[in-house]
C-alpha cells in the first residue's frame, strides 16, 4: 500500500448510482413521497399529541432528513470536482431548487416543534430517547423564530440570493490562474499548486508567490468585495429579523454555545499573541533574517521541503494511526476502499481541503489538492480524522449524528499530532527535527491565531459594513488585525490588505473560524492528557467522538473534565503551545 497507490478523482456511486440521472430521478420522487407523507400530518399535529404518534413523526422526518442530506451533498460533491462543468452546476442548482422546495413544504413541522408549549416538550423530549438533544437544540431556536410564510420567504430568498451569489463566488475564485516564475521557467498555477511556494527555502519565491496571490484577487477586489459587502448586509438584516444580538450570535446558536464562552475564547487569544510572536522572532534568526516578513511565517527551517509521493503519505498516516489505535487506522482504510477520496489536482477543481460525512450509513468522503509537501501529508491525517470522526459517531440518528462545529476539530486536530510524534520519533537528524516540530508550530498557528483573528476580523468588518463604510475602510481594518496579531515581530507589506477577499469562509461560512481555535486548544488539553496517561487514554477519548452531535457541546467537556467558560481551560492550551517552542529553541 504505498508507490502503487495514486492521487485520483473519488467515487460518487453510494450517493447516486449510475445512470446518474435515473437514480436522480429516483431519489427526487422518494423526496417527494416522503414530503406529501409529512404534509399530511399537519392536521393531526397538536398540543396534546401522543408520545408514540410523536415518534413515529420524529422517524419519519428523521428519514427525509437524512434523504436530503444526501442529496445535498452530492450536489456539492460533484461541483466541488470542477466548479467549471455546467453538468455540475445544472444539477446543484436542480437539487437546491428541489431540496428549498420540500423544506418550505415541511417547515410548518419545525416550527411546531419550536413553538410547543413548555410542560407538552417537556413531556415529549423525556420520551424521546435518542431524538433528545435534537429537539432540545431545536427550541433554543424559539426566540428568533419568524411565521412560517416569512420563514418561506426567506427560504426562497436564500436559495436564489446569497446562496447563488457564494456559488458564484466559488466559480470566479476557482477559475483564477496564477503566473509564477521558478528556476527561469514561466508556470501557470492553480491556487493550491501555488500554495506549496509559501513554503518555498527562496525568501525571494516566497514573496513573489503571495505578491501573485494578492495581485489577482486585488484585480478583481471590485467584484469580491461587492459579494462580501452583500452577504454581510444579508446575514445582517435577517439577524434584525430575528432578534439576534449580534452577527456571530446565529453562528453560536448552532453551535449551541453560549455567546460568553465564545467571547472568553477570543479574549484569551487576544492576550497570548506574543506566545506566537516569540516563535516568529526565534524563526527569523534560525533561517537568518533581522525581522520575518509576512511572506516568511511559514518558510522551513530545513534548506529543502521533503516531499512524499501520494502512497508514502497514506502509509506513514494510516500507520501513524494504527500506533495510536487498529480502530481509528481500520476506519481511516475505509475511507481509501470506498473509493471516497479525490486527491488530484485538477484544473477548475475547487481548492482546499475539506471532509463531508453526510450520513451515518455511509463511509464519509475525503477532498484533498495533493502535491507531495509535508503539509499536505498533515492535510490529509487532519480530514481523514474528520471521517474517522464520522464513522466513530455512526450508531446515531441522523439527526443527532454530526457533532457541532467546534467539537467537530477534535478528531481531526488529534490525528495531525498522532502523525507529527510519529515522524518526530522516526527522525534522528536534529534539523529535520527542528524542521518537524516547526511545521507543528506553523500549522498550530494557522488553527488556533489566525482563526481566532479572522472571527475577530469578520466582528469587526460586519460593524464596519452594517455602519455604512467602504472597501477601504474594511481593508484598513484586516491591516489593523493583522499588526495586532504579529505585533514588532513580522513586517506586513501592503498587500496583503486584499487577503481577506480571498478567504472562503468568510463568505460561504460567516464567523466559522473560531471553531478551528476552539478544536486546537481542546486537543492540546486532551493531548497532554493522552502523554500523561497513555493508553489508559484512549477508550476515554474514542467516547468523547462516539458522542457525534447527540449532546451540548459545554455538556461534554464538563463531563470530560474540562471547563470552557474558564480563561484557565483556554491559558492551558497555549501553555502547551509554549512548551512546543521551548523544545524547539532546544534543539
């Protein structure tokens, strides 16, 4: 399992068999049997409706939920492999029109839900089993609730507005090529191709990549940022509508935190920049320069960056696992026999990486942009934790199976660790070491800093939007966010004020970082208790994943042992992070 294994397109077959279109066909008259049988039980839905009646309900929506689901995501699946094919596109806006249509269909169940008197949930949530937390997450949505047309409406609007609008966001940015000079020969780039410069050992090449980054989205910055201003005001209006206290507020609510623990969480970032300023300043001396430009953060501490054929990277991570437990490497290989990962690079294929579990039956698939850096080896063990994740937390409902977003970084966070001991302990050479440990370091920045001053960012140009002001004013502010961040210890050149156009989830997914900064401290903790404990450890740990989305997230770490309203719980995360740099002066 290792040089013969090759980076290929993945499978969409336990989705939607082919002939694609008859099984499309099928599903979708499925999805309408199942909408009319919901449909008509809203005559029969009341206060005093009967517990068994009520699962059966429950079941039943359980079942449509899970079909649309699953449709969902091969839309998304199919576009994501060339965000250019009109097939692609043809059929992801056909499944969106016909999945917003059966939703607004069967809203009037949901709002039922939500506007049951206390005493009936109370009596029915005690009855319902696994349905439990499901239902509890779903009436905390009660105060921001709008009247079912209203709620349609805004259904529709979605469809056909904003949601349009971030696809098309997706295809414009998708389709940038990117110009770069190695060596004396002229390259014409992906965005991910490009990506590996970064990391290039030329200061030089680093800084003409990012230069060439930020030169085509500042030459399409007019359209882009007319795009985010939209989705801003969008998610702005919507949120006055329904009474939320600030932006990020719904982003929370379907977190199910509470808007303090979030704010705690920014806070206690805010105030351990320096823990990371430190190591940008110790970095600039090991690779011998006074001060690291913006272009250098990630520059490798080794003079050449390793580079791992596809089959050696699915050797060392899968074995990495295996180490760690046969249980995790065991569902990590499903993953590869399903067929249900795509790792070439393509022309037009979105970039990125990402893990999609859309059902608790079926093995999760895996999207990656392969290119041989060591950084993509750790992609790869991070969205196969993911999908281990997925498959750990099957034996739930559909409806309680997807942990929320931050808990959803446990295993993924977890796995890209497991596979930096593993290395570390295989590698004698203290530079390559050195280089290791850095590239931990690097990549714990980007998860827990940079993720944590993005949501800070989007707080701040959300106020800045909804307030009237321009382009310019937004991109003095992300300037102003990035200089807090690095303090004295990295020089920021101008243009990197158009990065913020070019972060993908600040348009599809508004305020979803700091989910990345909440995993990455929560595995510190859980890791350090994994080192001092060994294997004593790991039935506690699969059990966390096993829980998937069928609990409050506050609730499960308390019962862990961990506190996330504490500043403490958070400070104990970068207390890893500064034992990390001290190994690595060390060395």
């Amino acid at each position: 399992m290792t040089e013969q294994i090759t980076a290929k397109r993945w499978s969409l077959q336990d989705l939607l068999p082919e002939p694609v279109e008859k099984s499309l066909e099928a599903a979708l008259a499925d999805l309408e049997t199942r909408t009319s049988s919901l449909e008509s039980r809203r005559s029969s839905l009341s206060d005093d409706i009967s517990v068994e009646e009520f699962l059966q309900l429950l079941h039943e929506f359980e079942t449509f939920a899970d079909l649309m689901t699953r449709l969902g995501a091969y839309s998304m699946l199919y576009f994501s492999e060339d965000t250019q094919n009109k097939a692609a596109l043809n059929m992801r806006d056909r499944i969106r029109a016909a999945l917003t249509a059966a939703e607004n269909r069967i809203l009037f169940l949901s709002l039922w839900l939500k506007g049951l008197p206390d005493k009936t949930a109370e009596r029915l949530i005690a009855a319902s089993g696994e349905y439990r937390y499901f239902l509890e997450a779903e009436r905390k949505f009660k105060p921001h609730m709008l009247p079912e047309s209203e709620e349609q409406i805004i259904n529709l609007k979605d469809s056909n507005g904003i949601e349009a609008m971030m696809g098309l966001y997706e295809m414009i940015t998708s389709n940038f090529t990117y110009t770069l000079e190695i060596d004396g020969e002229t390259k014409r780039l992906t965005r991910d191709q490009m990506s590996s410069y970064f990391r290039h050992p030329s200061a030089d090449i680093r800084a003409a990549t990012y230069q060439e980054l930020y030169r085509v989205f500042a030459d399409n910055s007019t359209l882009l940022a007319q795009i985010y201003n939209h989705r801003v005001r969008d998610m702005h209006n919507v949120g006055d509508l329904r009474h939320f206290e600030q932006p990020i507020s719904l982003r929370n609510l379907d977190n199910d935190l509470p808007d303090h623990v979030v704010d705690t969480l920014l806070d206690v970032c805010r105030r351990n920049n320096e823990v990371f300023q430190r190591y940008f300043r110790l970095k600039a001396d090991w690779i011998g320069m006074d001060k690291l430009r913006r272009y250098d953060i990630y520059a490798p501490l080794a003079t050449s960056d390793k580079e791992y054929t596809y089959g050696d990277a699915v050797e060392i991570v899968v074995s990495s696992f295996r180490q760690f437990s046969p249980q995790i490497a065991e569902a990590a290989q499903r993953v590869f026999t399903a067929d249900h990962i795509d790792a070439e690079i393509r022309t037009g294929k979105r970039s990125g990486a990402f893990c999609y579990s859309p059902s608790p039956s079926l093995t999760p698939w895996v999207f990656l942009n392969y290119s041989g850096r060591a950084s993509d080896v750790a992609t790869m063990a991070h969205e196969l934790g993911h999908a281990i994740h997925g498959m750990l937390s099957a034996g739930h409902s559909p409806l309680t199976y997807h942990p929320t977003l931050p808990l959803a970084e446990t295993a993924s966070v977890f796995a890209e660790m497991i596979l930096t001991d593993r290395l570390l302990d295989e590698e004698s050479d203290p530079a390559v070491r050195r280089d290791l440990l850095s590239g931990a370091i690097n990549r714990a920045y980007s998860t827990v800093q940079r993720q944590a001053y993005f949501t800070l960012f989007e707080k701040e140009a959300h106020r800045l939007i909804a307030g009237g002001g321009t382009v310019d004013t937004v991109c003095s502010a992300y300037m102003e966010n990035l200089g807090e961040q690095f303090g004295d210890s990295v020089e920021l050149s101008e243009e990197f004020q158009w990065e913020w156009i070019s972060i993908p989830h600040f348009y599809r997914w508004p305020f979803y970082t700091y989910a990345y900064s909440f995993g990455q401290l929560l595995v510190f903790a859980l890791y350090r208790q994994y080192q001092q404990e060994g294997d004593t450890f790991i039935p506690r740990f699969l059990k966390l994943l096993a829980y998937g989305g069928s609990e409050a997230p506050v609730k499960m770490l308390e019962e862990a042992g961990f506190d996330p309203t504490s500043p403490e719980f958070w400070q104990g995360g970068y207390d890893v992070l500064s034992s990390m740099i001290d190994t690595l002066e060390e060395l």
